[in-house]
C-alpha cells in the first residue's frame, strides 16, 4: 500500500517516526513536509515553500497584525464549537494567507507532478493541514477515492482547530493527545509513535550532585517557572542541580538529556509529551503532570505525578531514593517500549481508518 503523509513541519519527529514504521511493515510511505523544522528532525521530501519558515511567519505576525490578533487558543479553556474550527485571526491575516496560498500553488502542483504525489493510496495529513491554507488538492483526490487520515499531534487541534474542507472528507480523526478527546467529536486516541532502538540505556548516575533536567519548548506551556522555583529551592538542602535544556537542536537536546538523572517534563493538564519519552527510553525515571483522560482510561504508566502543590515533596522522594529512581528507570523503559511501539501505532492507525482492509484487499 502506498501512504503519502503530508505535515507542515516533522514536528517533534513523529511524522517521520509514523513512516519508517509504515516502511518497516512493508508500505511504501513518504512524508512531505512544507518547511523544515528548527530543531533539525529528519526530512524525507521538503517542499521547502516560502513564508512556512517558523520564524519568518512569526516575524510577519508581529510586524503586520494587531497584538490580540497575533496567536489564537481554541482550547477548552475558550467556548466554541466542537471541533475548533480554523479561521484567519484578522482580514489583514486573511487576504496574506490567500496571497501565500496563491504564490505556493503553484510550486505544489510541480512537487505533485515531479513526485507523483496524486498516486498514493492513503493520504495522512499529520496536523489536520494540507498543502495549503485553503487546500483544492485534497478534497479532489478524496473524490476520486484516496483514504483521508487526520492525525493530530497537539496545538494544531488545541489552538488552531481544524481545516476548512479537510474535517469534512476525514475518513477518521486520531491524535496523539488525550485532550483532544473532549475537542472533537469524532476522534480517536493512539499513542505517540516511538522507536527506543536508538537510545542507550545510561549505565550510571552521576557521581555528588544529581542532574535534574527540564525542556521546555515553551515555558508558558510547560509551567517552566513553577517547576525551575521548585528545583531551585531543592538545590539548596540537597546535591542537585538543575540543567535547563532549550534553544538546541535535537541532537544536541538529546546529548544534554543523557547527562541527566531525573527529568522533569511539564506541568498543566495536557499530560507527558516527547520530552518524557526521551527521558524514558534512556531509563531516567520523569516526573510529569498525566492527562485527565488517561487516568480516566485507566492507563498504568511509570511516571512519578506532579502538580504545582506536589512538585517539591514528589521530586524529594526521587532525590532521596536511588532505589526508586532505578526501578522507575527500568520500567520506564519497558513500558515505553511496549506501549508506544511504532508499528503497533501504525498498526492501529490503520485499522482505525480501514486501511488495514484497503491493504488486504489490494494483495
């Protein structure tokens, strides 16, 4: 079967992580990604379009639209229809985003051709987003038959909402966040897709003070200051040290997280994002708020569960129990790799969607 996956950026590498376990169950999967991502996740096929570079959009935001205009949250916090649904912030951002798509068109229809991009089977749009803004392209190839898969993978639903003409072909909605659950109607939960295989279990902690790491991406999201106050205060009755890791690339991101001997990932109400997962598979025990959903699911996991009440009495019992912190790395690692095993998420994807049958049939 033939799988063309299509996102605006591999965002957090799980677009790519989808393919390479299609490719490993025998598919013939691409991902077209729209621009590259900052922090250097693998590309498979990057159109490379202008104005989809991160920070050229988010200069352009500043510079041209009103400051309330400038971002959008459609999450739970905000009342509105369910799913969110997508629409330019200001005119201004709406007769751009026509231009943009009037510029890119073109530069699309040559990508389609040049890598017969309309002879795939199944299409999975990783962030609920086409090719463009206002997108012709898939609403024909549904038409003509093609499976449309969205898979969302965090703010794309939760702040953007879904796409104009795309929500309304989508053979099936997943995503890989919890809270989604309660923003679409019409959505399913799979887990993040992750390969363990390149990570290395560390052998060691370090010898005096223990590593205590944080990633944020975005601190206002992550409670960063919450969780940077508490490990502050613990670094002055116990042998720790905070080690904040951001503004790197992954690669590097990930050379600094080995160094660590507990991370913490975030606090809020949205659960454990890749950050942890990292941590897990290199069996470093995570502290983490957990999804509402999730717990209500029943969802056994090795996390140690943390709030802004709990954040400083919770990293404590870590702190002071090397036991705890190596079994809880051990089953960290185990239950990563059974419970966010690739080609078992791919697998479920496509029995979700009906692909499973589309693929039988065609052999």
């Amino acid at each position: 079967m033939r799988i063309l996956h299509i996102a605006p950026l591999n965002t957090a590498g799980v677009p790519i992580a989808l393919v390479q376990a299609e490719r490993a169950l025998g598919h013939d999967s691409r991902l077209v990604t729209l621009a590259r991502d900052p922090r250097g996740y693998q590309e498979d096929l990057c159109l490379d379009l202008p104005l989809w570079d991160p920070a050229a959009t988010a200069m352009v935001r500043r510079m041209l639209l009103p400051r309330r205009c400038s971002a959008q949250d459609t999450g739970l916090a905000k009342p509105g229809p369910r799913p969110p649904r997508w629409r330019p912030a200001h005119p201004l951002a709406a007769a751009l985003f026509r231009l943009r798509d009037k510029l890119q068109r073109p530069l699309v229809e040559q990508a389609i051709r040049r890598h017969r991009l309309d002879e795939f089977d199944v299409c999975q749009l990783d962030g609920g987003h086409g090719f463009l803004k206002y997108d012709p392209f898939l609403p024909t190839w549904h038409a003509r038959g093609k499976k449309v898969v969205c898979c969302y993978l965090g703010s794309d639903l939760r702040r953007r909402g879904v796409m104009p003409g795309i929500d309304e072909i989508a053979d099936r909605n997943v995503t890989v966040e919890w809270d989604h659950l309660d923003l679409h109607p019409d959505i399913r939960h799979v887990f993040f897709p992750f390969d363990c295989s390149a990570f290395r279990v560390r052998a060691r902690e370090n010898p005096g003070r223990l590593r205590i790491g944080h990633s944020p991406t975005d601190r206002a999201g992550k409670g960063s200051d919450a969780i940077i106050a508490a490990v502050r205060s613990l670094e002055k009755t116990h042998p720790v040290e905070l080690v904040l890791i951001e503004g790197l690339s992954h690669a590097d991101a990930l050379a600094v997280k080995a160094t660590c001997d507990i991370g913490v990932d975030q606090l809020g109400d949205l659960g454990y994002g890749i950050s942890a997962l990292e941590w897990l598979a290199m069996g470093v025990p995570v502290a983490s708020c957990v999804a509402a959903n999730m717990k209500t699911a029943g969802i056994a996991h090795p996390f140690v569960e943390i709030d802004r009440d709990s954040i400083v009495p919770q990293l404590t019992k870590l702190i002071t129990d090397g036991a705890l912190r190596r079994r809880l790395g051990a089953e960290g690692r185990a239950w990563l790799e059974r419970t966010h095993d690739a080609p078992a998420v791919v697998k479920r994807i496509h029995q979700l969607a009906g692909i499973s049958e589309l693929s039988t049939s065609q052999t």
